[in-house]
C-alpha cells in the first residue's frame, strides 16, 4: 500500500493511497466418496451363483417367465443358478460395462464396496486480486474505492479413469463498492454505500464426454442414432446411467453444463451521531438480488426433474425381483441383472428451461445506545424489513394451486372410475379437480407469491457493571428469514419438460422401453403456460404457498464476564433460541392416514391392496401416454385414494414449523502477554426442532431433537512464542548466528471437538429396547457403530411398508461419530535488516491424521447396516510457505 504519486502530474502524498494484492494456490488433496461397488468380472457375463449361495434372499428371477396370477399378482420364475444366459445380455449394456472399472478390493461377502479408490484426488487452482484507493478530500470529507476478483477451478471423482466418470468445478467472483464517508458535524457522521457482488457458478461432468457420440454404444441402432441427433452436441454427454446398489454415472456433486451467476447491488445511508448520553444511529437500505440459471444436467435432484439433456437410464429392481412383484428386493444384484437384460425401469430425457429471477429488499433501522450512567448501558433498536416477492424477468413460473380449477378430463375419468368402483370401497366417485397457476396469467400477479409487510424487528439490551471486575450483559432480538432469491428458485413445471421413460405399459407384465430403444415415443417439448390447470397433470407437480410469510427467530441471552487476574477473563452465558413460522415442505396428496397400515409388523394384505395395480386405469387413454399416468393400463388404489389423484405427487410449503434451542456457552481468555495468549470455549446445548413428518399426511410436523444438534463443542487456541534469543529470557547474550537460528520462534494450535449429529433409521419394524441401539464408545467400531443386534427386523421379507410409522424420526442418544481434529503451526520470523523481515511457516491440518468417520448405514435391510463405509474432512495435511515483508 502507498500513496498515489505521478511524477510531475498528480501527488498523492497525504492524500490518495492505493492498495493491491494478490494470492495464488494451486493444490493437490485426497477427495473421494468412500468405497463404491461395480459389477465383478463374473457378473458382467450374468453370473450371480456367488451372492445366491449367501441366501435364497439373493435369488433374481427371470421377467421373460412374468405372468399374472388368479390373485392379481405378477409372478416369475427364477434363473436357474442365478445365472442370466450370455445370449440374453444386451449388446449395449456390455458396451456401456466396457467403461466400468472392475472391483480392486473384495468388499462384503456379497460384493458392495468392491472399488476403493483411496488415491483419488482433486486438483485445485485458484487466484485473487483485489484492489483499493483511498482519497481524502478534505478534513472532513473521504471516500474510499475497492474491486476484487478471484476463480477457483477444480476436478475430481473420476472413478473409472475415462470420460464416464469424473467431474470439474469452477467459482469467479467479482466484488466492487463506492464508499463516501462524511462528517457533518462534531457529533454526527454520513456514510454513503453502493456495493456491487456477482457470484458465478459452473460445473460439468468430465470434459472428456463433451460432444460424446451416442451411436458408440448402439452402432447401427435407429433409435439411438436419433437420441444423438435430437440433443446439441455443446450439451451431449456421456448418458446417465443409474444402476440399482451400483455406482451410478449420474455425478455425484456438481450438475453438467451447469451456469449459475448471481448479481447482488446494495445502496446504504447510516446517519451516527452523539447526543448527550446517546449514541444514534439511523440508517436506510436498499438491495436487488438477481439470480440467473441454465441447467442441462440437473445431476443432484436427476430423480426429482425426470432427466437431463443427454439422457439418464435407471435400472432398479423392479424387472428381476420376485417370486411376486410385491416380494422384497434382493440386497444386491436385481438392479445389475436388469441392466444387462437391457430393461430399464425409469429415467428419462429433460428440456430444461433457463431463469432469471429477483426479489429486492428495503430495510430502515434505529438504533439508540443510552449511557444511563456510569455503570449502566442500555440499547434500545427497531429494524424493518420489506422484502418483495419472487418475480421471474419472463414469468417463466408456476405460481400457485387453485384446488377448484376445473379440468377438460373430468367427466371422461368419473365415467372409467364408474366401471372399477365396486372395486375400491374406500371411494365411490372420482371427481378430478384442481391445478396450477401461473405468475402473469388468469388474473394472478407477477410476484410469485404474496408481500408480507409485518417484519418488525425490536432489539433490546443492557451492559451493566457489577464492581470493578464484572459485567452483566443481556440482550433479546427478534430476526426474519428471507423470502426472495435467498430462500429458493421458482417451479418451471411446463416451461420445462421431462419426456420420462415409460418401462411398462401393463404395469410392469411385459417391457415397452428397452435399451435398445429407451424412447419409443420421441421426446417432448415444453408446452410453457398453454396448458393453463392442465398442466402437469398426470405427472408430479411442485407450487408455491401463496401466502408464505417470514419465519422469525427470537433471541435471548444473559451474560456474566468476570475479569480475572494475569489480564484475563471468563464469560459466561446463557443463549436462547425460538423459532417460529418455520418453513416446512410437504405432500398435501399423500395417502391419507385412515387408509394405511396401523399393524405393528408388516401387513401383507394391506400392501397388496394399496399397492398392487389391478385396476384398470381411469386415466388411460384420457391422458398421454408420455405422463405417469397416463401411461399405463393398470393402477393401485393408493394412487385413487388422494385428494388428488389427477398428480402422482404433489410438493408445497407451509409455515408449520418451530424450533427452540438453550446452550450454556463458557469461554477463558488469556490476551496476549509474554508471549503467549490461550482461548478455551465450550458450549454445552440442545436444539429441538419440528420441521419434518414421520408420514406424509401427518396433520402437524414431529417434534424430535435435530438433525443439527451437537451437544458439546470444545475449541481451544493457543500462540506461544519462545523465549530464545537476544532479548529474550533465554539466550541473549549468545553470538549472532546463533540468535538467528533460535530466536523468532512461534507455534500455535487449534483444538476443536464437536458430538456427532443424532441417527434416522427410518420406517423400520424394531421389535427390541430402544435404549439398547446406543454402543458404549469403547465397543464402537467403523465395522459396527451401533448395536445391530438390539432388535431391529434385517428380513426384507419382513420389511414394513404402506403403514403409520411411530418408529421415532432421531434419538438423542445414538449419534454419528464426533469431530475431533487438532491443526498445529510452526513459524519461524526473521529478520534481514531494519526494513525486510523473512518468515517460514509450516501448517500441518488435522495434524494427527485422525479419521472423522461419515454416518454409518441406518438401513436394516442392508448387508452394511450399523457400518461406516466413507469419511469427512481431510487427512492430515502439511502446507509450506514463505512469506517476504518489506
């Protein structure tokens, strides 16, 4: 930094400084995702007799053998040594295992966790500048300007070493503000703020598939040729191929193609001034936040969006379970042994559409800092907020749900459902009703939902001194969430289309799509808003709760800070916490609580009858046969027993939500002094929550300890300087060069230990005391975190299903494993001459390699329950570096 001098031109000097710096990383660090499981040698060729000789639960059946019993169930017979004939394997799917990696490891006994790949890594580049000039105007007037910009690029995850798998990264940010600071007066002071910020992010799936040419994998095969030629080569990729229990080629974090910038402007005016005893502030601001988006590969919700530009193929179990379709699914093997029979069973093609979406933001605040007197400080403060709704540049959004929009199918579905409905006693009629709304259009608003104009925020709180060594401090505030940009994107349903892969016609009796021809119909193109309350249905539908207000959260806290001698001090405080109004989403057209199981084991009467689909479909032939459900001969009678049964699924949010939180925090400081200063904190805490539903039709959401609950956290820090050298208590009579080895010394450390978070076992049949699921920390294993053995149900057969769970969502007392890391640092300072000072450092993250295992597996069914098979956080890392001051 200096001042700003142009020989003979412009000087600077007292005047304008100027600012600029630069760092640069490029860095090397392990980055996997745990061990993954792929198909052995023996599989691709379509023997599985290794996994059937573990258990008849193993067996796969042959769906060429599927036909329909008197009962209504789908029956098959199985393959014979579980071994698929090699003429029955499907000539791309070997194709497409040619780019699989084969096992390195043996894994289980049944083959998962079969692929270790502990050498992966991701290789990161990154770089930032930053710039600022200062400018003083005159006594009583300065401004300041800044800019930043920095990117940071990364890949990593490749798997199988080829194009199929693999992933890259990138974050550029720019930065700018104007900041103009005015003094008015003695006792008062303007400050004038613009501040510019834009945020873009990228991601892709491996730049070796750029481009990739489908016909590779199916030469001379028709329907793949116009798969290729239907998708832009700039967004064609390696497809999505997503095999049941097998690491998928879907992308594991990071979406292709992915463009996500995001522009953030604010404009600020803060009047401080000094009034007797008080101290004022009062301010105004104003900010737009713009966020824009093109998504082709929505690779991290694939499953919620039905596709992506290229393709993904799912292969579940469905097609190769048995003796009955309803049996339960084998461990492992049914979703690979579909695959290579080329029989998908999901999936689909997506046009996805782009965004740009903002909301704005007005805010005023007072602030009144009252020295009542010599002891006794109160403050006293009002904020509100005004944040606008959610508005897309083009209306390219589904706003609401009107649940009495009448729809063009009504009378045609109430006469098919006349015809089945001796056969659902639950329900006479089928009267279909409802559907979406859109920003702009039918007489609803621009904004995506309604303004909430109620965001009031008092702040209170007093410093009190008690004697000469402690203080008593107490504050309550309340503070709203946000409502625009920040808190979520808006629903494209329409102006985005997924052309789903339909695996059955007949219900799952025979195949319609194969990997052969996955695509029998074509593909879709969005219809945008035309469809009006048609739209989406048949398929699933998202909406926006038109009436969502801020959540808020009040909080309180008392604190007691004792100085103590040898300059330092204790703290102590208690934190609270209560959450209102919390954003919750949920199905509104589940099915309902009376029609479900209340069976404590598994009801296998109920499952078939809501499950099973044995009724003739009231919506085929009225809908397209490209929508869910319209696409199939046959139906369950859950799916007619919704309030909507036109949507196979329907998600909204509500405000149902609540939290509350107390925590006893401790803190010890030792400033700086001889040359060592110490921070010791523990906070010792418990956070309740009901945001969630133990099932979809729950009238309210269950209350249960978070999924965010650590009860302890423990952090110390310490810098120690040692004593060596000239001045120093130790050595400082000795000769120079040897002052210069010992002297300028320092090391420092931070400890952090934090409780894991609680376990969710899910909707599991549990037949033993719960209290016993928890394992003494000296019998914890990565191989058996918890006790297995307490009385959980591990038989598929037995699995519950179609039932009211009562299984609590979390308990307090089974948790994952803790962090508990130490970073150390050695520097070494020394000195050149008066003006050039050289330092050494040497960082060592998680210094003791210690491994901070992931959740273990919660599923009973599986062969891995109760193990750890992946980790969190780094191992031990070692940074070296130089840094020159002059």
């Amino acid at each position: 930094m200096g001042p700003v001098v142009i020989p003979r031109v412009y000087n600077g000097r007292n005047r304008t400084f100027f600012l600029w710096g630069y760092e640069g990383i490029h860095e090397r660090r392990p980055r996997t995702l745990g061990d993954q499981t792929v198909p052995t040698a023996a599989e691709r060729e379509g023997d599985f007799s290794a996994i059937l000789a573990l258990g008849a639960g193993y067996q796969l059946y042959d769906p060429a053998t599927r036909r329909r019993a008197a009962s209504g169930a789908l029956v098959s017979d199985p393959f014979p040594g579980n071994i698929i004939p090699a003429s029955r394997i499907d000539p791309i799917a070997r194709r497409i295992l040619g780019y699989f990696a084969l096992p390195n490891v043996p894994g289980t006994a049944d083959g998962q966790n079969n692929l270790a790949r502990a050498d992966l890594a991701e290789r990161i580049r990154y770089f930032n500048h930053a710039w600022r000039v200062d400018h003083k105007l005159n006594e009583r007037h300065r401004l300041f300007a800044s800019a930043a910009m920095y990117r940071r690029a990364s890949d990593y995850l490749n798997y199988f070493q080829n194009l199929a798998t693999g992933e890259v990264f990138q974050l550029n940010a720019r930065r700018a503000a104007l900041d103009d600071v005015l003094i008015l007066s003695p006792s008062a002071v303007l400050n004038l703020r613009y501040g510019y910020n834009r945020f873009v992010r990228t991601a892709d799936l491996n730049p070796d598939s750029r481009g990739f040419d489908l016909t590779s994998l199916a030469p001379g095969n028709a329907a793949w040729a116009a798969w290729n030629s239907l998708t832009d080569p700039n967004t064609r990729r390696f497809p999505l191929i997503d095999i049941a229990g097998y690491y998928d080629l879907v992308g594991a974090t990071s979406s292709g193609g992915l463009n996500r910038p995001q522009d953030t402007h604010s404009l600020a005016a803060n009047l401080d001034g000094l009034h007797g005893r008080h101290a004022m502030a009062v301010g105004w601001e104003y900010r737009v936040y713009r966020k824009a988006e093109y998504n082709p590969y929505p690779a991290s919700d694939v499953g919620d969006v039905g596709g992506s530009t290229t393709g993904w193929l799912q292969f579940g179990e469905d097609w190769t379970k048995g003796p009955t379709d309803t049996s339960p699914t084998p461990p492992i093997g049914a979703g690979l042994a579909g695959f290579l029979l080329g029989l998908p069973t999901g999936g689909g093609i997506l046009r996805q559409a782009s965004y740009a979406e903002q909301s704005t933001v007005s805010a005023f605040h007072f602030q009144d800092n009252w020295k009542a007197s010599r002891r006794l400080t109160v403050s006293l403060g009002l904020r509100y907020e005004f944040e606008g709704p959610l508005t897309e540049r083009f209306d390219r959004s589904v706003r609401g749900f009107d649940p009495n929009a009448p729809l063009t199918i009504a009378a045609q579905v109430a006469d098919n459902y006349a015809r089945i409905a001796a056969q659902v006693p639950d329900r006479s009629y089928l009267g279909v009703r409802g559907g979406v709304t859109f920003a702009g259009l039918g007489g609803q608003p621009r904004e995506l939902y309604d303004r909430d104009t109620n965001n009031f925020m008092p702040r209170a709180g007093i410093a009190w001194q008690l004697g000469g060594q402690t203080v008593l401090r107490a504050g309550y505030g309340i503070f709203f969430g946000p409502m625009g940009v920040r808190r979520g994107d808006l629903y494209q349903t329409g102006f985005s289309k997924s052309t789903p892969l339909i695996a059955s016609a007949d219900n799952g009796l025979t195949p319609l799509s194969t990997l052969d021809n996955p695509f029998p119909n074509g593909v879709l193109n969005p219809p945008g808003a035309s469809l009006r309350a048609m739209t989406g249905v048949g398929d699933a539908i998202s909406f926006f709760n038109t009436h969502f207000v801020a959540p808020y959260m009040q909080r309180w806290e008392a604190t007691v800070e004792r100085q103590l001698p040898g300059i330092s001090h204790l703290q102590v405080s208690y934190v609270g916490n209560r959450g209102t109004k919390l954003e919750t989403t949920r199905n509104p057209d589940g099915v309902p609580l009376e029609y479900l199981s209340r069976s404590l084991v598994r009801d296998q009467a109920r499952i078939d009858y809501l499950s099973r689909p044995d009724l003739d479909n009231p919506f085929y032939g009225v809908l397209p046969d490209t929508t869910a459900l319209g696409s199939t001969r046959k139906i369950s009678r859950a799916a007619l027993l919704t309030a909507f049964p036109q949507f196979t699924s329907m998600e909204t949010t509500t405000n149902e939500g609540y939290s509350w939180y107390h925590s006893l925090q401790t803190s010890f400081e030792r400033r700086f002094s001889h040359g060592h200063t110490l921070n010791i904190s523990h906070t010792w805490s418990k956070l309740m929550e009901a945001v969630g539903y133990l099932n979809a039709m729950d009238p309210r959401p269950y209350r249960t300890i978070s999924a965010s609950d650590h009860p302890h956290r423990v952090s110390a820090s310490w810098i120690v300087e040692l004593p060596f050298g000239r001045g120093r208590a130790i050595g400082a009579n000795v000769a120079r060069p040897w002052s210069a080895a010992i002297s300028g010394w320092q090391f420092e450390g931070l400890y952090v230990y934090q409780s894991g978070p609680p376990l969710d076992f899910g909707n599991v049949l549990f037949r033993g005391d719960i209290g016993a699921i928890e394992l003494p920390s000296s019998m914890r294993t990565a191989d058996r975190w918890f006790n297995t053995d307490a009385g959980f149900e591990r038989d598929s057969a037995q699995a519950l299903a179609w039932n009211v769970r009562t299984f609590p969502m979390r308990f307090s007392g089974v948790r994952a494993a803790p962090m508990n890391n130490w970073d150390l640092s050695a520097l070494k300072n020394s000195r050149l001459n008066e003006k050039v000072a050289l330092q050494f450092r040497g960082e060592f993250l998680n210094a003791f390699n210690r491994v901070w295992f992931a959740a273990p597996n919660t599923n009973p069914l599986s062969s891995t329950f109760g193990v750890i098979n992946a980790e969190q956080g780094n191992m031990r890392r070692v940074q070296l570096g130089a840094k020159l001051l002059f």
